[in-house]
C-alpha cells in the first residue's frame, strides 16, 4: 500500500517521531511516503509515533502494519483500560505474532499541581513499534531516545522497544509520587499546626487522594504485566537477556506502588486528624457558648423577677435594696465564670 494525495496530507500531519533501523544497524529519519518501502526491506525495524490519528489513517496503519482489528477497534473508540494483548501468528501472515499494549503515560494538568494522564495504544511486531498517544499528550515523553540509548548488543527489535517503552512510562511516575510525598508533608505541617480556618486544606487534602489513587491505578497493571513477562511462565515472555531490563522496570514499580500504599495511609491518617482536631475546636466553641450563656443566665433570672410585677416585694422601699441586688446578681455571674474557666468552659 503507498499513501498518496489527501491520505499522505492526513498521514504526514499526525506523524511525531518516525526512524527506522536497517539490518546493519545504521538509523535514519523517514517521511511518511517512505514507510511503505522502508517495510519491504529485510531484517529492519521502524519507529513510528503519531498523535490523534484520524479514523482513515487508523484504516492505512491497519494495511500498513497488519495492525489487529481488535486493537484499531480499541484506539477508535479511545478511553480503553490498561492492558496487554498477544496476538498469535497466523497462516497467511506467517512470523506476524504481534503485541498490542494500552497505557497511561503521566502528564501534568494545570501547572504542576495536578496530574492528568494520556492515553498510548502500543502496537508492536517484529519489524515496527507503532505508538499513537489519544488524548493528552507529555512532549518530553521520550521512550524513542530511552530506545536509541540501550546497548547495542539488545538489538533494535520488538522486545528491546517494548522495554523502551514501560521504563519510559514508569520513569514518568516517580516525580509525582515524589511530589505527593512533598504536597502531604506541607499539609501535615498545617493540620498540626492548627491553621484550618477554613476548608480548604480538607479540600487539598481530598484532591491528593484523588491523585494518589489515579496513579496507583495506572502503575498496578503494568506490574502485573512485568511479572508476566519475566516469570518465564507467561508463553509471550521475553528472552532471558532482556529479563534483568524488565525485571528492573518491575522493581521500580514496586517501589513506586509501596510507596504510594504509604502515602494513602499517611494521607487518610491526616485528613482523621484534622476532622478531629475542627470538631474538638467546634466543640471548644460551643462549650465558651454554653458557659457565656449560664453566666448571663443569672442577671436574665434575677432580672426577669423584678418584671413580674409583684406587689410585696419589701426590697422595693428599700434604699439599699437596689444596689444589694445589682451586688448579688454580679457576684453570682462573676463566681462562675471563675468556675468555668477553672473547668476549661471559658
């Protein structure tokens, strides 16, 4: 198949990174008109990433690469799980066992206090690595250069690609747990310190939960997908020199999905604390209510007598009798408060 006229327009315009490995190891740039020829060559490899791609070009990535139905059914639709397929060979496409993998590459949101992730469907065979990032897309994602660095002698395949590609992916989730860990610090500082006057630190404190989770959510399938391909159990496992490679991918996820364990704990140990800490001072509050409200309780009393209108009443022909009143009512008032705040009401 060659793409020509408004489909180059349209390939070309969606086209990111696209370098391609001859089998004497030489690399070299390639324009989308090039593909096809670059793929009848023997023992090759191609790079190829691209964002947003249309639902034609999706259909010339398909006769292009032989990209299974089912994964360009998956990149159409977008807003797919994390998962990894293995798509066996068949009799007309011999050799043409391919993989297909759905990420989620951490991307920042609004500066650099939210996180937000994209959305990278991965096609992968022996002689093409196809990656199309749907949604949000990181411009520093760089798993092309993570490629191009690995040591010769792990050849330019498939296996060597998929690897690029995880370590890419997981290497992008560090800082953030990192900065989480920084963001709870902060806001463990003021709960302890008392500063919640308002809600917004319950609110920030809720937004990091939110973050935590999303991220442990993205991180905790592609652990399961390193083991999978290192245990030697899963019949799609790589070869045993590039085991070490991923079993490092699998310890930093491991090290990763600890850590974030601990900051929900942390996180959830912080927020108790400082619903505990606005109820006690709510409860401070209404106790000074209650005792300012039985201190002028007595003047409200003594005063409220002399409004009944009483006749025999003989403190009332009684020149002392209104300063005796005036004396008594304000040192009743003043003995509890005294008593009050001795008992921690005032």
């Amino acid at each position: 198949m060659y793409l020509m006229g408004d489909s180059l327009g349209d390939f070309a315009s969606a086209v990111l990174h696209c370098a391609a490995w001859r089998q004497d190891g030489s690399r070299q740039e390639c324009a989308a008109e090039q593909i096809p020829d670059l793929l009848t060559e023997e023992g090759g490899f191609l790079w190829l990433e691209m964002r947003q791609p249309s639902p034609p070009v999706l259909a010339q990535l398909q006769a292009l690469f032989g990209v299974h139905e089912l994964a360009i059914e998956d990149a159409r639709q977008a807003d797919q799980h994390i998962k990894f397929e293995a798509y066996e060979a068949d009799e007309t496409q011999p050799g043409a066992e391919s993989y297909f993998m759905v990420l989620a590459p951490a991307v920042s949101a609004h500066g650099a206090r939210d996180i937000a992730f994209g959305e990278l469907h991965v096609f992968l065979n022996r002689r093409v690595i196809l990656l199309l990032h749907l949604g949000h897309y990181c411009p520093s994602f760089a798993a092309l250069e993570r490629f191009e660095r690995a040591p010769v002698r792990l050849g330019r395949g498939m296996n060597n690609a998929l690897h690029a590609v995880l370590d890419e992916v997981v290497d992008d989730y560090m800082p953030w747990r990192s900065f989480f860990e920084e963001r709870l610090d902060h806001l463990e500082s003021q709960v302890i310190s008392g500063r919640l006057k308002d809600l917004s630190v319950l609110t920030e404190l809720y937004a990091l939960k939110r973050g935590i989770l999303h991220l442990h959510h993205a991180a905790q399938p592609l652990r399961e997908i390193s083991v999978a391909l290192t245990s030697g159990a899963h019949r799609h496992g790589v070869p045993k020199h590039l085991r070490p490679y991923f079993r490092d991918v699998q310890d930093h996820l491991t090290q990763l999905l600890s850590g974030l364990d601990y900051l929900r704990e942390a996180q959830l140990g912080a927020m108790n604390l400082s619903i505990a800490l606005e109820a006690n001072r709510q409860g401070v509050v209404v106790r000074k209510l209650a005792g300012w409200g039985a201190i002028l309780a007595v003047p409200t009393m003594v005063f409220s007598m002399y409004g009944m209108n009483f006749e025999n009443m003989p403190e009332l022909d009684w020149k002392f009798g209104y300063p005796l009143v005036m004396l008594v009512t304000l040192a009743g008032s003043v003995l509890l408060h005294r008593w009050l705040k001795r008992s921690g009401w005032l």
